[in-house]
C-alpha cells in the first residue's frame, strides 16, 4: 500500500501530519515514510508543547545560520538564496525517512509522539512525503 501526502509550508518550521498519516494506515505491518526534496526532512517529536518546535527551529537555525551569516562565507552554493545551501545541510544532519509499526490499524508511536516535516527554506512550499505499508 502506497500513498503520497502533500504537506504545505509557510516557510521554515515543523509542521505536523501525524492525523493525517493516522487516517490513512491500515492492517499490521511497517510504515515507512520518505520526503522526497532535499531541503526538508522528517522527525518524531513531542507534540504536546509548541515550545519544542520553536526551540529545535532556534537550535538548528544557530548551528546552520544562513549563508550571509560570515561564519558560512566558506559556502559556495549561494545562487539559489541564502536559506538554500543551509536547508541542505540540514536535511543532510536529519532523517529523510522514518520506519513506524503499525498494529491493528494504529502506528505504535508514544504518547507525546508525532510525526513533523522540517521545512529548512524560507519560502512556501508544497513538500510530498512517500509512505508504504507492507
């Protein structure tokens, strides 16, 4: 079983589609999902407090600013904005895809668990996510 969901961004963020997901899956099996762009990413994180978000958004901001930050001078990809280089290193530090059990029909994430796009570009997206069930 295979669907693509299509996830819209409003620049740089986690934005969560663990309902989405959930209404989807089916059966016993495992769950893989794969975002298919190199400037986004896919996490499990707590989705009780918004804080969490805010404050992984900060943390990666900091440690990949954007390249007219000095400290990214070194950077040579630096046409296509400067957000771009940097949403690929930090696609390249976080997971593309996730692997979730699903058991009778439910994903077997915890309590506080969901499913998050990371998107590391400024502007709007439409980001699609791959998931198979087998």
């Amino acid at each position: 079983m295979q669907h693509v969901f299509t996830i819209a961004t409003q620049g740089q963020g986690l934005y969560e589609f663990t309902r989405d997901v959930a209404g989807w899956v089916q059966g016993t099996g495992l769950l893989t999902l794969f975002v298919r762009h190199t400037s986004a990413s896919l996490l499990i994180q707590e989705n009780a407090d918004p804080e969490v978000q805010t404050d992984l958004r900060a943390f990666f901001g900091r440690l990949v600013p954007p390249t007219t930050d000095p400290a990214m001078a070194y950077l040579t990809h630096t046409y296509e904005g400067p957000d771009d280089m940097p949403a690929h290193i930090k696609a390249a530090m976080m997971p593309v895809s996730l692997s979730i059990p699903v058991t009778d029909g439910r994903m077997a994430l915890g309590t506080w668990q969901g499913i998050y796009l990371f998107e590391h570009r400024d502007a709007p997206h439409r980001r699609q996510v791959v998931a198979h069930l087998a």
